[in-house]
C-alpha cells in the first residue's frame, strides 16, 4: 500500500470517529462556548413599598433608570403593618421585574397577623440599604439629662411617668418594652393611633418619654422641643454625633434599628439578583445618594444577598422574642 493511500484512510478513520457539535453539547463538554445570559431589565420595573416612607425607592428608582434605561414605578401599597406590600411581591412573577421595599416593620408584622406569605421562605434577598436610630427622647421638662438619670428617675416614682409610641405592637412599643425590661424600671404605656400621633403627644408633654425614629426626632431636637438621651444603633448616629448608644449608656443588648432593604420574589434568578446587589452597592457609595440618605436620617449599610439574608433572619427572631415578653397586641 503507497503511503498516500495510507494517509487516506487515516484522514477518513479521523472523520469517523470526530464527535459531532450536538454530541458534544450533549454531553456537556462545549464549555467554552459562551452562555448568553437574558437580557435585564426588559420592562419597567415595580418597587412596592408599604412598610414606611418610600424615600429610598425613590432614590434607587431613579439611579436604576438612568443605569438601565428602565423607569421604574414606585407603587405604595400602605397599611396592614406592611403585609400588602409585602404580599404583591411574594405572588409576583419571580423575574426581578417587582421589588419590596422592605422595612423592620415587614420582620414585626408575623407576630401580630397571619399573613398570607412566609418572611424566609418567599423572598430572595437583595441587600440591606440603610439603618436609622430610634432616639430615646424626653420632654424638656423631664429632670433628665441621661439614660441613667432616667432610670433613676422611674425607679423613684415606679408606674407615674409615661412613655408614647405608635401603637400596640409598633416598633416603638416594642422597644420601650426591651429598654423596661433591661432597665428594671416600670413606665405606662399609651398607645397613639400614628407614629406621629405619638410624637405629638411627647412635645406637648401628654407623656415623657418616647423611642422617636430619627426622621422625626431630629427637627425636634433641633427645636429644643424634646431632649434625646440615647440612639438605639450600634454606633453613635451622623445626625445626632453628641448622642450616645444605649450600650454606652450602659444599657446593653438593646441594639434596634429602624432599616431599609430590597427583597425580590423567592426563585428570582441568581444573576438577577447579584446585577441588582452589585447596582445597589455601587449606588449607595455615591456622594449625592449618600448626601439624600443623610438628609433622611440614614446611615448607608449595602450588603450581600447573604448577609442581608442573616441579617433579616435575625431581625425576625429578635421581634418575636420582643413581642412575646412584652405580652403585645396588635391594634
């Protein structure tokens, strides 16, 4: 046999046995072929809030637009203690297409209704935005000057000192119940249809004492109005750098933030959520977005889906306990 006859069948035995394109795709080994992902944001996006004011959706809403070419339509879906908003998202088509603005009011709302979602089961995480103190506040006329000087002060006249919140099983109610407790002290509570209801009644010194959310603490402070002993963040706030921590006041475990955060429908895609997580995070280290969340009392807190994931899982065995020991109700 010459050699170019040789080299023939070589050729032809090679042909025979090259897998085709589709066998090799079948059996997953064209890995270097590039996934092309779908497109997103293909449509406007919905940002429901209901948990609070929709500041924050608001300014996200308008950086996601101009990201994404995108409008995105900030949809208030108010009252129930969050649970409507909540539950449009919960139902809706898990696309990255509808987010929840949620709030600490979504992680209270399972210990004082049955609703119709379940917190850790029917969302997906997106990140944690920002943290707000509540503001341990006094009216002026309160002999006063510090959470110790407070302490004292109930101990001295047990049951006569009031304090205002929002409501039965608010988040104010809740932590005035935590400070009671750790505080050994005995201060009657009345409840206010509104949060501002209740802050209301401080300035006009119908009670004494209030946990006000920053927002709404602030302007008053400033004022002269009511006077701030101890914020219930972690740290010390921008706002209110002079005010200390309740831990610092030597009230410990006491850490209770107001918080935003975005959740989006359980089984959203991964790399929806991570192209929202890495959008979010990068806006929240803008100069202007950070100037509009100091102006609202926030202090920016971008996550992780992971992180923000702990974070609400903790938030939520955290109220639980508070409104078990505290024997609230809801309105």
């Amino acid at each position: 046999m010459s050699a170019a006859v040789e080299v023939s069948l070589m050729r032809r035995s090679v042909r025979r046995c090259r897998p085709s394109a589709s066998a090799l795709l079948a059996a997953g080994l064209l890995i270097s072929a590039p996934v092309i992902a779908q497109p997103y944001p293909t449509r406007p996006i919905r940002f429901v809030t209901g948990g609070g004011p929709d500041s924050m959706a608001r300014i996200l809403g308008q950086k996601f637009t101009e990201s994404w070419g995108q409008p995105v339509i900030v949809e208030e879906r108010g009252g129930a203690g969050g649970m409507l908003s909540a539950e449009v998202v919960a139902k809706a088509n898990p696309d990255g297409h509808t987010l929840l603005l949620a709030t600490g009011t979504h992680a209270i709302s399972p210990n004082f209704f049955k609703t119709p979602y379940d917190m850790g089961r029917d969302f997906a995480p997106v990140s944690l935005l920002g943290t707000i103190p509540f503001v341990l506040s006094v009216h002026p006329s309160l002999p006063a000057k510090s959470v110790d000087d407070l302490i004292r002060l109930a101990k001295a006249r047990p049951g006569v000192l009031n304090y205002g919140s929002g409501g039965n099983g608010s988040p104010g109610h809740l932590i005035a119940e935590m400070f009671l407790q750790r505080a050994g002290v005995k201060i009657v509570h009345v409840p206010y249809k509104t949060v501002a209801g209740g802050v209301t009644a401080l300035v006009a010194d119908q009670v004494q004492v209030n946990f006000v959310v920053g927002p709404s603490a602030v302007p008053q402070i400033t004022a002269g109005r009511i006077r701030p002993l101890a914020v219930t963040t972690a740290t010390r706030s921008h706002a209110l750098p002079e005010v200390p921590t309740l831990a610092e006041a030597g009230v410990t475990g006491m850490e209770a933030p107001a918080w935003n955060g975005v959740l989006a429908p359980a089984r959203t895609p991964a790399p929806i959520i991570e192209q929202l997580n890495r959008e979010i995070v990068r806006l929240l280290t803008l100069p202007d977005v950070r100037e509009r969340m100091a102006g609202l009392g926030f202090e920016p807190a971008g996550s992780s889906p992971a992180a923000f994931g702990e974070f609400l899982r903790s938030e939520l065995v955290k109220w639980a306990r508070a409104a078990r020991d505290a024997g609230a109700r809801a309105d």
